[in-house]
C-alpha cells in the first residue's frame, strides 16, 4: 500500500464521522469524503501532504458536502436543515473532545444490521476500504457488497439508527456486538472460511480498528476502562504473530510443529503487554481469557515447555464465561497434554459438533494417538472433506496418510 | 420524531404457560398501554381477532374480488400492532423490548415512510 493510501485508511473513519455528525446523513458523507479523497490525491503528491491530513480532508469534504446540497435544487429543504445545524452546532467544547469515530462504530455495528452488513459498513466506512476490496476479501461479486453496504445505509437513515456512544447501561452489550465484529473481519482473515488460509489484509485491517478502537476508548474517560478492548488486540495480535510459521509449503503447520524463531517478536511482546494489563484489573472476559491462553503458547520457548495446566485452568475459566461446545473442544485438547488421550476423547465424543471439521480432526488426533488407527483414518477423511482452507486439508490428508496400516 | 409500527406476531399456539399467565400478560399489556400513553409514545394500539376472521378484497382487477380468510396462510400471522413516536430506533426498539415481554409475543418494528 503506497503511503497517501494508507493516510486515506487511516484518516477515512475519521472524516465520514465528523460529516456524518454535521450532516446527518451518511451517503452524503461517504460520497464528500470520497471527493476530498480525489481532490487530495491530486495535490497531495506534488503539494506535500499537510500537517493535519484528517483536518484537510474534513474541511475539503465539508465544502464538497456543502457543494452539493446547495447543486441539489430539489433537495432545498435539507439545505436549510443542514445550514440550521451547523449554524446550531456547539463550538468545539474543550474539554476532552468525544471521538467523532466511536459513535460511527456503534452505528456501523448496530445490533439491528446483519453481522455480515456490519462487517462491511465497518470496512467501508470506518476502514476506508472499497468494495471492490471489500468483495474482493470476502470473495463475493462487486455488485453484491454494494448492495449489501447500500442497503444497509439506507435501513440506518429510515430506522433512524442514532450516531450516539451507547448509555453505560447498554454499553457492555453493544460494545460486545462492536468486538465480534471485529473478531469476525479478523478471523475471516485468519481461518479462511471460503477457500484460502490466510488473508493477511484482513487480519492486518481488524488488528487497525481495533487499534483505533483501543485508541478512541482511552481517548474518552467517560467510558471507564473497557478490558475487553484490550483482551482483544491482544488476542488477534499473539494469533497473527504465529502466522509466518502457520503454513509451510502450502500446508497448515500444527502449534507443536512450527518454527517458533519464525514468531513475530514485536506482536508477542505487545501481545503480552496487553494482557497482563488487562488482566490486573480482574475483570475478565472472553477475549482477555482468550489472549492470555494464547499468551500461555508464545510464552513457550518450544512446544515441550508449554504449561498445560494452565492452559486448562484458563479453559475452564473460559467455558464459565463463554459456554459452547467448541470451547469445551478446545479444552479437551488441553486435558489431552495433561490427562491423556483417553481423557480427552471422552470430553469430546459427546460434543454436538459433527458438521464441525475440527471436531472431527481432533478426534482424529486423538484416535491416533491411541493407536486405534481404523477409527483414526476414517475420522480425518470426515475432517478432509469439512476442512475450510486448502492448506488444513493438506495437512490432514498427510496425518491420514502417515497412519500405519491394519 | 418517526413514527414506527410496532406489529406483534403470533406464531401458531399458545404463548402463554397457563391460564394465569395469560391473565398476567393481558394485565401487563394494559399497563404497558397506559405507560406508553403517559409518556406520549402512543399514537394507536390494539389486539386483532382471530386471523380467520379476516376478509381480503382484491380490487386490482376489473372485478373485485373478496375472498375468506387472510391474506396470506402462514403460522405466523399479525396478533395486534401499536403505533408509536420515537426519537431514534433504539428509543422505539426499547418501547417494543417492554411492549414485548408485556404481550409474550415477538415485535416487528418498522418505521413509517417519512413522506
């Protein structure tokens, strides 16, 4: 990404959320600030980019918006609202300033959207993303997304869904509804549900907004400290910095195979910073106990020197706040490390969870490590044909194959 | 302001756990009713008889034609419906999560076209 695109990302959220607020009306805002956009695509290169990108951008974008009703005859009567409103708007009050972007988020990740027209809002208009990239990340047609992203603007202006930082009351609840999202664009990234393994632009764009997330809550002391928010860049962090040593040859590399020199450094440490700050004000959640499982595996030099019981203690902590059959999945892997197999398998052969590929894969691995290598092999041809990414299947069809005979 | 249509729907069955339940949800409704005329969220508001007790016309042809029953055969059908006044969708989502738990009935809501 060339650096007047990345400024455009960065500072994309921040402009539609101040037009949005002036305007009230976020077609118009996203097309002024795509103008300012262009306008400054022009100058930027030989003019220099200013000091104040987002404060350019916004007042170029104001005039582009102002432009335009005032072009737009038959939209007199909104001329006269918005000239009505910024003539009513309160001088900027000089304490600390509200962030102009948190109230887009909740908009953008309204409970009333689906999470998968959350998803797109939340790239388009607070990642600066275009559809065509958004599409492109989603592996769906162009004309699909925009009109998933235009329809989903237009429920926002009919309902009525506000521009407002939820009461302390419903905060907890919708803030979690902002996390999944950005959980889902990150693991959309990382799991690569329709074909490839890793799309790291996704990763990379989550691990951005939930910066910025991380950025506009601290910024706005009235919220109080919101852990999760913390529990989950460190989360989406320790998991992305594995990623160079999660696949080799277009194969998926298990935690206890991979090359942990290949391990980004920087990410842990952050990673690592996050969660024992987050977690010293204990008030855990889901993603705090997520990352600090993580953590538990990038705190191991190699695999040997991982420590299992506490993977399992944070497990167990895990199914108390978030209970479902894939956590308690995940957990019976741990119980493996630490009661065996045998243990294990009995944890998850009850589990609900036979259209799940990893549950199948997991219980192959379980069978085969207790020689029952029949059961075994046709476990993980259940698991290939489940398997999401080219790079899983790979990598189960080679344990399948490896299994000895009879 | 926006007004938002409020529409409950009854799926096929009784919602009620017992007799006493529904004697305790009518209650409820009334005094939800009575809430929301107070605080001057109420526009209109009622329950409808039985679905078979409706009658569509269809004037679209020529002729009209009126036919029995509604209009269309699914299990879920309109139960009764309010009408309110709400600043945002959050504010009429909050008088329809109240208006619901009243009732023990799902709430569809929809606002009106503004013009």
């Amino acid at each position: 990404m060339t650096d007047l695109a990345s400024v455009f990302r960065a500072e994309h959220g921040r402009v539609v959320a101040g037009l949005a607020r002036r305007f009230g009306d976020l077609d118009l805002a996203e097309d002024a600030t795509g103008e300012a956009l262009l306008v400054a695509a022009e100058r930027w290169p030989t003019e220099g980019v200013p000091p104040n990108p987002g404060g350019w951008l916004t007042t170029v974008a104001a005039h582009k918006a102002l432009d335009r009703i005032r072009r737009e005859k038959r939209r007199q009567d909104k001329y006269a609202e918005a000239v009505m409103l910024t003539a009513d708007t309160p001088p900027e009050p000089t304490g600390p300033v509200e962030d102009d972007r948190l109230r887009l988020v909740f908009t953008c990740c309204h409970p009333a959207l689906a999470p998968e027209n959350r998803v797109a809002l939340t790239l388009r208009l607070l990642g600066g993303l275009t559809v065509a990239e958004i599409a492109a990340a989603f592996l769906v047609p162009e004309t699909t997304m925009a009109q998933r992203i235009t329809r989903s603007k237009h429920k926002i202006k009919v309902t009525g869904i506000p521009y407002r930082i939820p009461s302390a009351e419903d905060l907890p609840a919708r803030l979690g509804a902002v996390l999944a999202v950005l959980y889902l664009i990150f693991n959309e990234g990382y799991l690569g549900s329709s074909g490839q393994a890793q799309r790291s632009e996704l990763t990379a764009e989550a691990i951005r907004l939930a910066r910025q997330l991380r950025e506009m809550v601290t910024g706005t002391p009235s919220l109080g400290r919101l852990p999760e928010v913390d529990g989950l860049l460190a989360l989406m962090l320790l998991i992305e910095s594995r990623s160079r040593a999660r696949v080799s040859d277009g194969t998926l590399v298990p935690l206890d195979e991979q090359d942990r020199t290949l391990w980004d450094a920087a990410m842990i440490d952050e990673g690592h910073r996050l969660v024992r700050a987050c977690l010293a004000l204990n008030r855990p959640g889901p993603y705090q106990v997520q990352a600090a499982i993580n953590a538990v595996h990038t705190d191991a030099l190699d695999a040997s020197m991982t420590d299992w019981r506490q993977v399992v203690a944070l497990f167990d902590q895990l199914l108390v706040l978030s209970p479902s059959p894939v956590v308690a999945l995940n957990r019976a892997v741990a119980v493996a490390e630490v009661d065996g197999p045998d243990v294990a398998l009995g944890l998850v052969e009850p589990l609900e969870l036979t259209s799940y590929h990893a549950w199948h894969a997991t219980r192959a691995d379980l069978l085969r490590r207790l020689r029952r290598y029949d059961e075994a092999s046709a476990a993980y041809d259940r698991a290939i044909e489940l398997a999401g990414s080219e790079e899983e299947r790979s990598f189960l069809l080679g344990r399948r194959d490896a299994l000895p005979r009879g | 302001m926006t007004q938002y249509l409020l529409a409950v729907h009854h799926a096929e069955g009784t919602p009620y756990a017992s007799d006493e339940d529904m004697h305790q949800a009518f209650a409820d409704t009334d005094a939800f009713n009575r809430e929301i005329i107070a605080d001057g969220s109420w526009v209109f508001g009622g329950g409808l008889t039985e679905p078979s007790d409706a009658t569509v016309v269809d004037a679209t042809r020529a002729e009209p034609v009126v036919t029995d029953g509604p209009f269309a055969e699914t299990k879920e059908q309109l139960g009764g419906f309010w009408v309110v006044e709400a600043p945002d969708l959050d504010a009429a989502l909050e008088i329809a999560r109240r208006g619901s738990a009243a009732c023990r009935q799902p709430v569809e809501v929809r606002p009106f076209q503004s013009e």
